[in-house]
C-alpha cells in the first residue's frame, strides 16, 4: 500500500498548492487593499501546513517500501520527486517556510505601491528581508560546496547550474549586440498610435485567446499590474494590462499568457508531480514560442490586422505589411516585457547577473538601484529616468523569486528549437495560422511536450522532442533571417 498512500498524499498536498496559488491570484487581481494583512497571515500559515505535509516522516517510510524497479516511468517520477520535495523540506525549518510566505506576500504588495510611486525607497525594506530569507533558504538547500544561486535555481530548472547556463546564455550577446547594431541603421518602421479604449483591447484579447485554443470554461482573464498565469488542469487563469496609448502590449502579454496556460489545461493530471509542468524553462518556451514564433509572425498578421481594425475602428497603419513591421519594431526600451526579440535576452543577462550578486551578497539592495541603473546603461545606452522604468519593472523579486530569471532566455532558446522540428513536421504551418486553423500546432506541443509531464529532465524532453541535443544556435538563427528580412539587412 505504500505507493497508493505516497500518491494519496501527494494529490492532498497538490490540492493545497493549488488553493495558495488560489489565494496569490486572488491578491494581485481582485482583493481589496485592506486584506493584505489577513493575506499575509493567510498564505504563511497555509504555507507551513503544506511545509509540514512536504515533511511528513511518513514519506519517507512510504517511499522506502516501494520498489522503483516494478514502476513504470511516470510512477518513478512521482516517487523521485515525492523524495526530492521531502529533501528540501526537511532540510528547511517550518519558520522559514512560514516567514517567507508573508515575506512574498507583503514583499508583493509592497513593491506594487512603490512601483506606483516610482519610488525605490519604499520597496528596499520588504527585498531586504526577502533576500534574508532567500539567503538563509539557499544555505539550508545547497549541498557540500554547492553554490548558493544553484540552490534556489534548481527549484525553478531542476539541475541546471549557473555555471553552465552563463556561457549557454552569454553566446547570445554577440549576435545580438551585432543584430542591434546593424538594425540601428536603417529607419524604423511606423509605430501603431492612436487612442485604444481598455474595454476594445479586452474584447480582442479575449478573441485572440479563443483564437488560439485558451478554454475559457477551464479559465478567465484579468488584468493586474503584472501579467500572469496561474493554476492548472480544470482552473487556469491568466492576466493581462491595457495602456490606452499602447494596445499591443495588452494582445501580446495575453498571447504569451495564453502559451503558459495551453500547456497548463494540458497536463495529463493536475494533482501528480510527474504530470506537471517539466521546469519553468519549458514553460517559457511555450510561451514564447506562441507570442513570437506564432503571435510575431507575418502570417498572423493577416489575421490580426483586420481583427484591430473591427475593435478599434481603423488603424492608422495600412496593411498586415505595416502591423508585422510595427509589431516587430526594434527599439532600445526600458521594459522588459515590452522588449523587441533582439533585446529581450539583454535585458535577462542583466537581471542574471544582478540576482546573483544579490544572492551571494557581493551586492547588497541599499546599492541595486544604482548598480541597475549603472549596467542598463553599459548594455542599452539609455539612463533610467525612474525606477518604474528600472529596478521596479518585475515583480519577481518581491516574491522572492530569484534564478526564475535565466528560464526566460532558456524558454526562448527551446521555443526556437522546437519552431525548427515543428516547421520540418508541418511545412504549412504559415497558411495555417493565415486561416485560424491553429489546432493542429497546439495538437504537436500536446504530443511532444504538455502530455509528457515531468518525467524527463527538461533538455532531454527538448532533445526527445526535437532530435536534437537544444543550443543557442536555432535561436540565433530564427531572429538573424526574421529581422534580416524585416530590415533589409
């Protein structure tokens, strides 16, 4: 009975996750503001009772009367995981676990009044302390001479090394650095403009989402101050902003939205560690690979151009021609978020380099707005003019979120590889997303990767699925003949 009692608990303690992650959405999307206290004491306690179940001594009993050579590799995988979860929380005092769920959860609520105010100062008390706590987090996590970073990165993208995932990430810089600097000569194409009503651009994302497989019966759309996805299975919801002078930024943060979702309503199980999602790598390749290689691209333009027309009452750009151009328009910014596909992984190796000072305690926050505004202006040429355009832009940080950062160049590095193996598969893949017909390209992502769970390590599930051991190099490549062709290049 030990297998059927480890799975048991695993779903119990799953169902739990899911109602914290319930209680997170619920903070940043609809509560009012005089229930941060309540949430704060709210998500802590909640945190130490999944802490303690993560650390039940009867885990470990369970685990050890199974036979790993009589299971088949998805129940090899919820036992491997049950005891990597049953680590981590016994090296990690209950305290710890409590005290950091109030820490993100007033950290979060925190850093959105200071963003607000565009007003670091505000904000440094709540990071220092959950930086405290991520530190004290690490050394309890890190093995013998393990780095501290690796610990907390490990819980985003299990067994990646910062080590190794520098160089990997760092090989982008020059071919990006020489994109941006060949595209900084020729003229840029005209900028969508215009006033934007919030309720047109929510009809139109709703529409998008529809458009490409979001079930809206397992899910709904909000908007926060920083989009999100959250849940899985049955009750995956996902958030978006409007900026009445800027609709694009609302359509393709619900895009990418969307992609995290798609792979979320298609796990296999929403209850089993080895039917989730495999790291927050894959993850972000899902999501990118739906917002750029699908949303970004000059077939979905014909659609979408004449969908903004209808929803907006004109445009004042003539043709899917021009809405491609303006849609892929290369420009130094401060936003990450908003960042062209040449400078969206500039802004993570900056954001990579600062965590990890931060972590290790070689930078400390009283010095990180500086530092920010030091290094933008090493890599992007630009001064900060204020810190909502800076050191305040990502609410990852005030949740304690350190080495999620790198998963978004990774998600960018296997969405690439997964466009190639996908367009060998499937050579009309353009016309498709021309008519709408986007099933069969949510239908290769289920098959290769959203039914595969976890039960592969993530760049062998990206090899499994591509044939190909993942590099920079399809990444590099797509954006080199993309942009060359978009700028005469």
């Amino acid at each position: 009975m030990s297998l059927p009692n480890l799975l048991n608990h695993l779903k119990q303690s799953a169902a739990l996750e899911q109602v914290a992650g319930l209680l997170s959405w619920d903070q940043e999307a609809v509560m009012p503001p005089r229930g941060a206290e309540q949430r704060s004491e709210q998500s802590g306690t909640l945190a130490a009772v999944i802490h303690a179940r993560n650390g039940d001594p009867r885990v470990a009993e369970w685990i050890a009367g199974i036979d790993r050579a009589n299971l088949d590799a998805f129940d090899r995988r919820n036992v491997d995981e049950a005891q990597r979860t049953y680590d981590q929380a016994t090296k990690i005092p209950s305290r710890l676990a409590e005290e950091s769920a109030k820490a993100a959860s007033e950290g979060q609520r925190t850093w959105a009044a200071a963003r607000a105010a565009k007003d670091f100062s505000q904000f440094v008390p709540a990071l220092k302390r959950n930086i405290e706590l991520k530190r004290e987090e690490a050394s309890c996590l890190a093995d013998a001479g393990q780095d501290h970073y690796d610990a907390l990165l490990d819980q985003f993208e299990p067994g990646a090394r910062a080590a190794d995932l520098l160089p990997l990430l760092e090989s982008l810089r020059p071919s990006l650095v020489a994109l941006r600097e060949k595209i900084a000569d020729k003229p840029a194409p005209l900028p969508l403009s215009g006033h934007f009503p919030a309720s047109a651009q929510m009809n139109l994302a709703k529409k998008i989402a529809t458009r490409i497989g979001y079930d809206f019966e397992a899910g709904r759309i909000d908007t926060v101050v920083h989009p999100f996805c959250s849940g899985n299975g049955g009750d995956v919801r996902i958030t978006t902003r409007t900026d009445e002078a800027d609709p694009l930024n609302c359509l393709y943060s619900t895009v990418h939205e969307v992609g995290h979702a798609l792979y979320a309503q298609g796990a296999p199980d929403p209850f089993l560690p080895a039917a989730d999602y495999c790291s927050m790598g894959v993850h972000e390749s899902q999501s990118r690979f739906w917002e750029n290689q699908v949303g970004r691209s000059r077939a979905f333009a014909d659609w979408l151009y004449p969908a903004m027309n209808e929803a907006f009452g004109g445009l004042n750009l003539d043709g899917p021609d021009d809405l491609y151009a303006a849609v892929n328009r290369v420009e130094t910014g401060f936003i990450r978020t908003e960042a062209d596909e040449v400078h969206y992984n500039l802004h993570i190796l900056l954001r990579f380099e600062l965590e990890r000072e931060l972590v290790s305690g070689t930078l400390e926050v009283d010095d990180l707005e500086e530092a920010w505004n030091t290094r933008f202006k090493r890599d992007f040429g630009l001064d900060v003019p204020d810190a909502s355009l800076g050191v305040l832009q990502d609410v990852h940080w005030s949740l304690g979120l350190f080495g999620y950062f790198p998963t978004y160049s990774l998600g960018n590095i296997y969405s690439a590889c997964l466009d190639q193996a996908m367009l060998a598969d499937m050579p009309d893949r353009e016309v498709m997303i021309r008519s709408a017909t986007t099933q069969p390209i949510l239908d290769w992502l289920r098959d290769k990767i959203h039914s595969k769970g976890r039960v592969l390590p993530a760049p062998d599930l990206i090899e499994q699925a591509t044939g190909e051991v993942p590099t920079a190099q399809p990444l590099i490549d797509y954006l080199e003949a993309k942009f060359s062709a978009l700028y005469d290049l």
